[in-house]
C-alpha cells in the first residue's frame, strides 16, 4: 500500500508539472517560436549546458543497450513459457518486467501524441520540432536500470549482484546527466522524466511484491532466467 500511495503522490507531481508547464512563465523560446513553460529556468540551464551532440550519441547507445536488455528478458520469458507450458509458471519478476516495458512504451507513443513541448533545438535532418517532454530516454534507461536492480537477485550470484546494481546507478547517472548536458531536452523535460519513471517503478515494486502480485504463482529461490521448470 505505501508504494502505491508514493505512486500517487509522484503522478500528482507529473500531472502538477504539466499543468505548470502550460500556464507558469510560457514564453516562445524553443525553435520556430514554440512555447514551453517556466521559460527562464529552462532557458538559462540550457545557456549552461550549451548543445553537445557527442553526448546524445552517447546516451542514445545506452538507450539501445537498454533495449537490448528488454529483449533478453523477453527471450528469458519465451524460453520459461516453452518449458513450463504455461504463462502462469514463467517468474512473476519477468513478466512484471514484460508488463513494465510495454507501459513504457506505451507511455513514449502517448507523449509523442499529446504534445507538452517541444526540444529547444532542430534536430539534424529535422524541419520542425520533436516533442520532447518527458525525455524518452531518461524514462527507458532509469525504468529498465532500477528494475534489473530490483530482480538482479533472482538471476545472479551474490558474488555479482553488488556490481550489477552498482552498474546500473552508474549508467543511469551518466544517461540522464547526458541527456539534460546534450542540450536535447529543457530541463522540466528531465525532471518529468525522472518523475515518469518513480510512478512506473513504484507500481512494478508493488506488483512482484508476493502479497501485490496475485494474477500469478510466487516464484521460489534463485534461478537464471531461462531456467528449467520447478
């Protein structure tokens, strides 16, 4: 129930920054006149950081590494349903996780949909402004990093599991620092993102929680993901 509650209170924030976003300090700083809100504190963190292309290429690839990570998962899944021969016996930890990255999708079609703001820059071979809030990015990578740390004890040895946890703070860190330093995203684009990314988690905490986790059979001891059936 309290991770729940803390849910509610992060989407509360989401919602508030959205509403702040259209209504507090707009002025049309972004390319080709486009509006974004609290104009002054995006505008002068984005005179700090400058435009560094180098970095976007770099949290782009940690993106994919992300992806790659959602794949492996979604082959572990595979491989435990062809085993078991029943959805209700692959791990509730991987098909929480399989659940969270299609939220997370689909999350990133609905904001490219429902426009909040737009990139403060034209992006190269681009002719009109992306929409940019909340940053894809840091809401794949910080989503898919925390939740292999949350799992990682299920599928690694004890001898691993502190690195792989400290790993994944580290690239997270640098993902997200990236991608507000790339100069791609406004800064409430970050925060909305990090903000995305708390309720998502929170919720996926609460489902492979055994006493959240209902809709299928707790899974026991440590296994690798694509072990063999119990």
């Amino acid at each position: 129930m309290k991770k729940i509650l803390a849910a509610m209170i992060f989407g509360a924030l989401f919602l508030g920054e959205i509403v702040l976003l259209k209504t507090y300090d707009v002025a049309p700083i972004g390319p080709a006149g486009t509006e974004v809100g609290f104009s002054h504190l995006n505008q002068k963190v984005l005179e700090m950081t400058g435009v560094n292309m180098r970095w976007y290429d770099i949290t782009d690839f940690i993106g994919y590494g992300a992806i790659g990570i959602c794949i492996v998962f979604a082959i572990a899944g595979l491989v435990q349903l062809i085993k078991r021969r029943s959805l209700m016996k692959v791990d509730r930890e991987i098909l929480a996780m399989g659940g969270l990255f299609a939220v997370t999708i689909g999350c990133y079609v609905l904001f490219e949909k429902v426009v909040i703001n737009y990139r403060p820059i034209l992006m190269q071979g681009e002719t009109t402004p992306e929409p940019s809030f909340p940053s894809s990015h840091t809401v794949l990578i910080t989503v898919v990093m925390v939740a292999v740390m949350m799992v990682i004890d299920r599928y690694a040895s004890d001898l691993f599991t502190g690195l792989i946890r400290a790993l994944c703070v580290i690239v997270t860190a640098v993902a997200v620092g990236g991608r507000l330093y790339c100069g791609a995203h406004w800064l409430t684009d970050i925060i909305g993102g990090m903000l995305l990314s708390a309720i998502l988690l929170l919720v996926f905490a609460r489902v492979i929680t055994p006493s959240g986790a209902g809709m299928v059979m707790p899974s026991a001891g440590k296994a690798g993901p694509g072990a063999s059936d119990n």
